[in-house]
C-alpha cells in the first residue's frame, strides 16, 4: 500500500516560484509512475507533469518550459517546481501514484496542496 503526502502550496505572486512536495510511504518498489495533476473550480482535473519509474518525464503544454517533475534519490519524494507562475496557474494540485494491480492498475491520490497565484 502507499500513501502519498503534498505540501508546499500557498499564495504567491504572479512571475513567483514555488516547489510542491509530494511524501511517498508504503511499499515504493512496485510504483509505475507518478504525476501531478491540478483541478480549478469548474474546471476537469488536468495532468500538469508525470514521471515514469524510469525517469522519463513529460509535460502539459501549459507546463513546458516553465515546471520542473522530479523526486529525491530514495523516491520518496516526489517535486515540483514551478516557475514564472500565473494567475492561471491557480488550483488545488494533486500527487498521484500509479500501481499494479489485478488486473489493470490502481491509481492512488493525495489530498492535494491549494496554490494560488495572485497579487
């Protein structure tokens, strides 16, 4: 089983930076990727980044080029930076999780981190 932990949202300016953290407990060895989504109100929620247990990373256009995936050596610690924030960056951002299961796959969510990016 594994649980997952976010933490470091909060307001900030728009052109700010804030680095989102994600605690990963349980079992860690059968993760086949992880990601961070994020949901505003009204709105479906989106996938921001993900990773795969490779390391191989990929990027919502809305991403690119301005956020960063990445996790700690231990992989307990799943990131994201994010850079030149904007008034629409603004939700509630999500960690997840991806695992094997019988059959198919489960998907394990945290309970999210609120960013808000306002001046």
């Amino acid at each position: 089983q594994v649980q997952l932990a976010e933490s470091g949202g909060g307001l900030v300016q728009p052109g700010g930076s804030l680095r989102l953290s994600c605690g990963v407990s349980g079992s860690i060895g059968s993760i086949l990727g992880m990601g961070w989504y994020r949901q505003s109100p009204g709105k479906a929620r989106e996938l921001v980044a993900a990773i795969t247990a490779s390391d191989r990373t990929n990027y919502a256009e809305s991403a690119k080029s301005r956020f960063t995936i990445s996790r700690d050596s231990t992989k307990r610690t799943l990131f994201l930076q994010m850079n030149s924030l904007k008034p629409d960056d603004t939700a509630v951002y999500y960690c997840k999780a991806v695992l094997p299961s019988n059959p198919g796959y489960v998907e394990v969510w945290g309970q999210g981190t609120l960013v808000t990016v306002s001046s």
